[in-house]
C-alpha cells in the first residue's frame, strides 16, 4: 500500500523509450561481422522495406529526420524567400529543414480538437511566394491529408509530410507515406522503430528521388545517363552542393529487424492509450486525444489537457507535480515562432492563439510499447492523486 505523502514511483519512467531485443542485437552484429558497414547492401534493402510498407515507390535513408527534411526541401527546389507553411506545433526541425535551404516557415494555427495543423488557416496563409506545405501528423493522428492535397494542388504546392509521429497510421484505410509528394520518417529512439540515429524520405516520384540520391551524397553522380562527360570507369561528377547525409549499414540492419515488429509496437501503444482514455474520460478537467473516425493513429505520444478553469494551479505546476510523481511527462512542443531564434527573425508572438492555449494546458504522458501493466497503473495513479490534489472544489 502506498502512503498519501510518497511518491507513486520512486524512480522516474521515461515519456519514450526504445523497444531493442536479442533479434535485433544479431542483426546489427552481422553487419559488423561483414564486409559492408557503410554504402553496403542492407541500405537499400531497408529502403525497399520501408516503401512497400508505407505504399511508396522510392525510399532514400538518411542520417537522421531532420537532415531527410532538408534532403526533401532541396528536392522541392525550395530556395531563399520561398515561403513554406508548417504548423507551430511540431519539432524544431519541421521549420528549420526550410531555413536551411533559405526559405521563410509560415505558421498555419492548429485545429482546437486534433491539435494538427488546421487546412483552413493553411489556405489563409497561402501567398505568391508559397512553395510547400509541411503538415505534421502530430501524436500520430493523420492530418487531414485528403484535404490539403486538394489545397496544394490548387496553388501548385509540394506536400512535404512530416510523419516523425506517424509510421505505421493510416488515413482514409491507405498508409501514410502513400498521400504526399514525399513523406519523412524519423528513427530516433523515441520513435516507433529505431536505427538510433536515422531518417527516410519516401515518394512516388521519380525526379525527387533522383534529387535526394544526389544531396545525400555530396551532390555527387557516378550514374553514366547523368554524366556530362566520362573520362573513365573512376568517373564521377558534381552537379550540385550536397551533403553527407548517408545512414550507416549497421543502423539500416537495426531498421529491418525493428520494422518486422512494427506492427506489435503500434498495437501495444494502442492498448495503452485505450486504458489511458477510459481511465481519464471520466474525469472532470482532463481532456482526453481526439480520435477521427477515418484515420488511425499509430500513437507516438498521448497528449491530455489541463482545463485551467477547474484547477488551483497552472500548468508548470501540475507537470512538477506529476515529476514529483516519479512520471516522466513532457510538453510537446512550445510553439515554434516563440522560439528567440525566430522571435529574431522577426516572427511576433500570439501568432496562433489556438497554439498558444494548447500549449498553456496540454501535457504528454508516457507511452511507449515496453511500458509494463504497472507502468501504465502507475501513471494513471498519478494523475488521480494530482487532479485530486489540485482541482477546485
Ligand atoms: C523527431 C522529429 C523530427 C526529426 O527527427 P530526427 O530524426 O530527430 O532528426 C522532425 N519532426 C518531428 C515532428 C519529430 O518529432
């Protein structure tokens, strides 16, 4: 029996964490056993792996997410003064990846019930410099990508779906990574499969493949159909500033072994946000993640909501709480304009004010598919014992 005056957990359970087994452990040791641990063959066979998963016809691997967003921005030929509408809940990353390329991110505000960027704000924003769009499918809940595949077709924009949340959903019964011009996947460890480090572009579209080979390898081409010349069979030649954003084969070997299991990652999330959600929707204060009827998310993170009127406190002190707790919550994410680097690039606060009251309330509570039945308990008690605490009578 556990005391009012201690905490739940004595040491604190992590928002996210990997899934590693033995299976996965050999798959990386073969690789250091063989011939290839970079530019080796298991590249190309986790590429292959994830297009077909996700209903794509061209995967290209990268060292991380973040630097396959910039790879997908430079195939979108977007170039300073390009503006490039994102949502201000998300990632640094979803609004550096066009920095990096010169480009100006422009905030959409989020939709009050999904949290994800809303379409109607997006075709406000929309200007004679708009390029792309970058939607995030924030938690793992699809964004409406139906929807705003219509909006950039109208305005001839690239899709760009950041999906870092989303391997393994589904929208309207078809995969994510088969709706947008190119779709990001990212494999850090908090993520549903891991390579450690590690990213992936997926597209239908073969000149953006053919983009991303080339700045994921210094710009570089040995491929005789390109060559402007060929001097000999050492040949090769550079046609544009690329970088070197290769994944390592020791990483892609990791990628395959954790992809057959995808589908026990995404349901054991599932079960545990379905506990989550009757243990909290009957609770006053708390608002529970929205579920659409036409999509599936595959729950990266579960996300509730401190309704401010009906606690003594604010949010800093609710999430202090829950730490005190021994639960590791996290806030996902501050909105990205807030940030001083863009606040210096002139971007104002109160951009988006459905942004801003989302992120004065919201809280993000552990989830990941090695989270034992106790795990799970244990949070839900904390929450319990804090709302308890800290709801107004
Ligand atoms: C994790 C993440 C990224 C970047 O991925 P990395 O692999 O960490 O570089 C981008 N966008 C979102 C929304 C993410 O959660």
């Amino acid at each position: 029996m556990t005391l009012e005056h201690e905490p739940v957990r004595s040491s604190m359970l992590p928002y996210g964490q990997q899934s590693i087994d033995e299976e996965d452990i050999q798959a990386v040791v073969e690789v250091l056993r063989g011939d290839f641990i970079t530019q080796g063959p298991s590249i190309a066979k986790f590429e292959q792996q994830i297009a077909n998963r996700t209903g794509a016809s061209y995967a290209v691997a990268f060292t991380n997410g973040t630097a396959a967003l910039h790879g997908a921005c430079y195939a979108a030929e977007i170039g300073p003064g390009d503006e490039v509408i994102t949502s201000p809940i998300t990632f640094l990353a979803s609004a550096n990846c066009v920095r990096y390329q010169g480009g100006i991110p422009v905030f959409a505000d989020i939709d009050e019930a999904t949290y994800n960027i809303n379409p109607d704000k997006i075709k406000e924003k929309i200007s004679p410099k708009t390029k792309a769009i970058i939607p995030v499918d924030f938690s793992g809940q699809p964004v409406e990508i139906e929807k705003i595949m219509k909006i950039a077709a109208q305005h001839g924009l690239v899709v760009i779906e950041d999906a870092a949340h989303s391997l393994g959903a589904s929208y309207k019964g078809k995969p994510i990574g088969s709706w947008a011009d190119m779709t990001m996947f990212s494999f850090h460890p908090v993520k549903h499969i891991t390579t450690g480090e590690g990213g992936i572009i997926v597209t239908n579209n073969e000149i953006y493949y053919k983009r991303l080979l080339l700045f994921r390898n210094h710009g570089m081409t040995k491929d005789p159909e390109d060559l402007m010349y060929n001097e000999g069979p050492w040949y090769y030649e550079m046609h544009d500033l690329g970088y070197n954003y290769r994944m390592t084969d020791m990483q892609a070997a990791l990628g395959s072994s954790q992809l057959h299991k995808l589908d026990s990652f995404v349901e054991a999330r599932r079960k545990i946000a379905c506990i989550y959600n009757e243990a909290f929707a009957e609770i006053e204060g708390l608002v529970i993640p929205y579920q659409a009827d036409d999509s599936a998310s595959s729950w990266h993170l579960y996300v509730i909501q401190w309704k401010p009127e009906y606690f003594t406190v604010d949010r800093k002190v609710l999430f202090e709480a829950m730490r005190d707790e021994g639960i590791g919550v996290h806030v996902h994410y501050i909105p990205v304009y807030k940030q001083p680097y863009y606040q210096s690039l002139g971007y104002d606060m109160d951009k988006c004010p459905v942004a801003e009251r989302y992120y004065a309330t919201a809280m993000t509570l552990p989830l990941y598919p090695k989270m034992t039945d106790q795990d799970v308990y244990d949070v839900i008690s904390a929450v319990k014992k804090v709302v308890l605490k800290y709801r107004k009578s």
